[in-house]
C-alpha cells in the first residue's frame, strides 16, 4: 500500500504542473514591419541580423528576438503591452548611440524600424543577352566615415539568395563604381544555372566598418 502511494504523489505532481503549463495564455497580439531606409525595406542575409525587444515589470527580464527576413520584413507573436526596441549593432546599418524605441502592441500592430545604411545598392535593372546578364545599378553613399569594401551581383535558383547561399557570384572591382554613378556589368550566368528557366538575382554592397551587406531585393529573371 505504501508503494502504492508513493507511486501516486509524483503522478499527481506530474499532472498539476501539466495543468498549470496548459493554463499559461498564448500571445494575443502580433508585430509586423520592415526594416526600411527611406520608406523603402532594406535587404539583408537570411539568418543574418536580428532585433530584440524587451519588456519591463517581469521578474524574468529576458529579451525576445526579432528575426528578420532577407527582404527585411517581421513577424513575431507577443502579448499586448508597451516593448523596447532594440536595433542590433550586427547589420549593415549605422549603430545608433540612443538605440531604444518605444513601441505599443495592441492586437495586430504594425510597425516600420528606421535604419541607416552605410552605403545602399538602388535602381537596379538585369536583362538577358545571350549568356550573361546586363545588370544596371547605383550605389549610393549615406554614410560618410564608410568606405566601399566590396560590391558584389549574386545568382540564385531560390529567393533566398545571398553572400552565404548562392550559385553564383560576379565580384564588381571597387575601381570599376563611381558611388552616385550608374554603372552596368555583364554577368556571365553561372554554368550550372544556364539550362534553368529562370535565376534570383540580387546586389550586395560591404562597408569597410561592417561585416554585413546590404542587399537590393531578390529578383527573378527568366532565361527562356
């Protein structure tokens, strides 16, 4: 008999703290926004920079990621209440010294977060010419104290298509960009994407005081 009790007292401590979990409430409420400089979403790298958000008045002071999408959009599920956030100094955008922004949930809220890139890649264009791909852009210089480190035009068979994962990689010579200057480069296609119907294409631009690029949007182009 006294095992048998025994055996029960874990059980029902089992099953209360069961029941107490369940009780627990799902978030409520939910933060959307991009990433935009100039009104418009900055790309990045997939699984690159982040932001966090932080809440007051809990015991448990811990700090939400915020993942971002290479196109620079978020989502995340919260509860609804008054956050911090905070822009991570890991992305290809200045640190701000004052880097907090107040921001209210309440059920479906969205919000854009201001950033300043150090350079940005703009108006592109890509065009099919036999084998190679006319690619046409400017880079803009927003920072000054940055330096252009690296320019870069990437293929891909996915959207998700960056530094990191890609199938191709036409480097730019710093030389050859004249920051605020349209500048067109012939970008052989990749061998192994040439018998595709189509590629992503997207430009990527380093900053000598980042690790990260700034990239145009991905865009897919036909080949057939």
């Amino acid at each position: 008999m006294m095992k048998n009790i025994l055996y029960i007292i874990p059980i029902c401590i089992f099953l209360l703290s069961a029941c107490e979990y369940d009780n627990y409430d799902e978030p409520n409420a939910t933060l959307k926004g991009s990433v935009v400089y100039n009104g418009k979403s900055v790309g990045i790298r997939t699984d690159g920079p982040q932001l966090e958000l932080w809440q007051d008045g809990f015991a448990l002071k811990k700090s939400i990621p915020v993942y971002i999408a290479q196109d620079g959009t978020f989502s995340v599920s919260l509860f609804n209440g008054q956050y911090k956030l905070v822009r991570k100094a890991d992305g290809p955008w200045l640190p701000q010294l004052n880097d907090t922004i107040i921001v209210d949930v309440k059920g479906n809220t969205v919000f854009d977060v201001p950033v300043t890139p150090y350079f940005v890649a703009k108006d592109e264009s890509y065009q099919k010419v036999g084998e190679t791909i006319s690619v046409k852009f400017t880079v803009d210089k927003v920072v000054s104290t940055a330096d252009l480190s690296s320019v870069n035009i990437y293929f891909g068979k996915g959207i998700l298509t960056d530094h990191n994962r890609n199938e191709g990689i036409v480097n730019v010579p710093i030389g050859n960009v004249t920051v605020g200057q349209e500048i067109t480069v012939s970008a052989a296609i990749p061998a192994g994407l040439k018998n595709e119907n189509f590629v992503f294409m997207r430009i990527g631009v380093l900053a000598n005081v980042s690790s990260e690029y700034y990239y145009t949007q991905s865009q897919k182009i036909n080949l057939k």
